[in-house]
C-alpha cells in the first residue's frame, strides 16, 4: 500500500459477497492523481458495486480502499468511513438534481454541506459553473434545462467542492446517442482541464476508451486486463476482452502442419506464438482490407450492406462457413459478392484454447 498523496486511489485485495454470491474477488488497482480511471464491462461484472464501495455506500468484506492516502475502508482494522467524510464528488446516471432548487443551490450544496461562507459559496459556485459552461443558467431550475445541461450541472456540483476524487456512474447513458458523443468529447476535455482524478464506469467500450487514461475490463468479479486503451485495443489479453470490445472476428483454430487452419474452413495462417493444438485468434477490425493486395488473403461472401456516416457497414460469412466478420469499408459491396479479404498476419493476435 502506499501513502503518496500522488495516488488518488488505491484499492488493494477488495472482496465482497452478497449471501453466498461473491461479486467481487481479489481486487487490486491504484489510480495516480489527475488520471481517469475507466471500468468497464457487461451488465453484472460488479463496476457498480466496486464504486459503490470507493463512495462508502457499501462496506468490502475484505481488503483496503485509501482515497489519497487516507484509509477509507479496512475491515481487518475496523475502519469504515461513511459517504460524507470521504469528501467525493458523485455524478450519477440519472442526475440526482434537486427539482425544487436553483442551478446555483444544487451546486452550492456541498459547500453548504461543509459550512462554507455565503461568499466563498457563491464564489466558487460562479466559477464551477462557468468552467461547466453555465454560467448563464445560474437561476434557473433543472427542469428548464436539457437533458446534457442538467448533467452539466451535476459535474458542477461534483466538483465545486475540489474533491480529491470524482466517481462517475454511467452519467451519460440517460442522454440520446447524438449528446451521448458530443458530451463524451466535452467531459473528456473538461476532466483534462481540471485535471480531475475520476473513476468512470460505463458498459460503452467507446466512452471508456475515449475518456480513460487506464481501463479495468471487469468480467464475473474480477479485473479481466487493466491497461491504457492503446494497449488493450492492440494486445487484448483474453479472448473475453477481445469480444467485449468488439476487436474483430474471434476465429477457432488447429495447429496444422507448420501453420494453423481455421476450423471448418481451407483458410491456413501463418504459425503464432501460441504452443496448444488449439486456440482463438483475433483477426482484428483494423487490420482487414477488401480486396487481394495486402499479405495475406481469403475470400468472403457479402451477406449484409448498410450505408454509414462512416463507410459501409459489411457483414460478411468466411465462404462455406458460419464465420462472420464485420467491418467498415469505404468501398462498397453488394450482398451476395464474393470477395477477397486482404489482412496483415503480424496483426493477428492468439489465444491458448
Ligand atoms: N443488493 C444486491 N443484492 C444481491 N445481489 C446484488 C445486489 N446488487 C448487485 N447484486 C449482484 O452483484 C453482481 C454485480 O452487480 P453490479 O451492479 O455491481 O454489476 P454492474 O457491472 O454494475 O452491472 P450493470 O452494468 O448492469 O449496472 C450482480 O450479479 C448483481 O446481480
């Protein structure tokens, strides 16, 4: 453990049960002051309850949680600090604005809550809410806001208090998919520019790639890989990471002479740094190409064609299989095509069976 006021947090060998159900086993992670730290993961992998247990609204049945040096919660040592004195600013899905109030008193709440004067209140209130971009909007009520200001309101108050640490629980996931990108863009410069040190969950693999300096993929109570995002997008460590991101087409394999075959399939690959007889290879999104110039090829049949802000959308079947692959293009394909698709092998990423 240590005591650096660098780390933001540092949670340290974190277990917790519901009944016989244990939803979180084991967990170790440490976040340096002015990073965000992402968890991710699908519904029921226990982002959740890992910040429930940071915020104090829930107590680990073993392990340390220290906010900035200060031990927070350690059962073996009897300590468990509630909500209030761990001085956390707390985003939430759903806002959690006071209807009744004003912008500026939901923002001045915490300060309220500290005792602060009526000047240093409205002081840094006007500052939190200028940095937030509302200034303007100081006496209005959260019901004659947008979806995307009151959450901006919501940060305001979440930092007004200049906390050591900021949790966000999925606070975009409310808002259409439209605000949803524009506000993933805006928080990600707003947490720079405070140089925040937050713990962000989400289950949106882009939001967490976009906003995250590191990102805990969780999976059944555990973290599946810890990493920066270039890293788990380039070196996935388990397959379960791979799919969850959505990297590219995970493919079964046999060892086959000096290469490898793909299952049920003529498509042979170069050998990879994997020993067993069997194992699941990534052919990654990014590295597949229409068309027969690059390294390596196979061919593919055209089963569904979308137009995209982006490209065409292609859904393709590895020819006489069940494999699918989808990818972006920008040329266009017809269903029913067969085509070459070109893929670099150093590109390729292995996974023991
Ligand atoms: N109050 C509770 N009582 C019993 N089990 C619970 C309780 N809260 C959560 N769980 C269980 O703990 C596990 C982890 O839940 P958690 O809410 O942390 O997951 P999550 O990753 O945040 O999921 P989601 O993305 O759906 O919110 C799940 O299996 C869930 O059913």
């Amino acid at each position: 453990m240590t005591n650096s006021s660098q780390t933001a947090l540092s949670i340290h060998s974190i277990s917790m049960s519901y009944g016989a159900n244990k939803v979180l086993d084991g967990i170790d992670v440490s976040l340096e002051a002015g990073k965000v730290l992402g968890l991710l993961g699908p519904s029921g992998c226990g982002k959740t309850t890992l910040l429930r247990l940071v915020s104090g609204l829930l107590l680990p049945d073993e392990g340390i949680i220290e906010i900035a040096g200060r031990a927070v919660a350690a059962p073996a040592k009897g300590i468990a600090l509630p909500p209030e004195q761990r001085g956390l600013g707390m985003v939430f899905q759903d806002y959690a604005l006071w209807p009744h109030m004003s912008v500026a008193k939901n923002v001045a709440f915490p300060l309220e809550m500290q005792r602060r004067s009526g000047a240093e209140c409205r002081d840094r209130v006007a500052k939190a809410l200028d940095r937030v971009g509302l200034g303007a909007m100081a006496e209005r009520r959260p019901s004659d806001l947008s979806g995307g200001q009151q959450q901006r309101v919501a940060i305001a108050r979440a930092i007004v208090a200049e906390p050591p640490l900021v949790l966000f629980d999925e606070p975009l996931s409310n808002l259409d998919r439209e605000l949803r990108e524009c506000m993933v863009e805006e928080l990600s410069d707003l947490v720079a520019d405070l140089n925040l040190s937050a713990v962000y969950v989400t289950h949106d693999h882009g939001e967490a790639l976009t906003l995250a300096d590191h990102v805990a993929v969780m999976r059944g109570g555990k973290i599946e890989q810890l990493a920066c995002p270039d890293e788990l997008v380039s070196n996935p460590a388990t397959v379960a990471v791979a799919d969850f991101l959505r990297l590219g087409c995970l493919l079964p394999a046999d060892r086959n002479g000096d290469g490898w075959q793909v299952e049920g399939t003529s498509v042979r690959l170069p050998d990879g740094p994997v020993a067993s007889a069997k194992s699941t290879l990534l052919l990654p999104e990014r590295a597949m190409r229409l068309g027969s110039e690059g390294p390596a090829q196979f061919k593919a049949r055209v089963l569904r064609a979308q137009t995209r802000s982006t490209g065409h959308a292609l859904t393709l079947g590895i020819e006489g299989t069940n494999h699918l692959i989808r990818l972006v293009s920008a040329q266009r394909a017809r269903i029913g095509d067969l085509i070459d698709i070109s893929y670099s092998p150093e590109e390729l990423r292995w996974f023991p069976a």
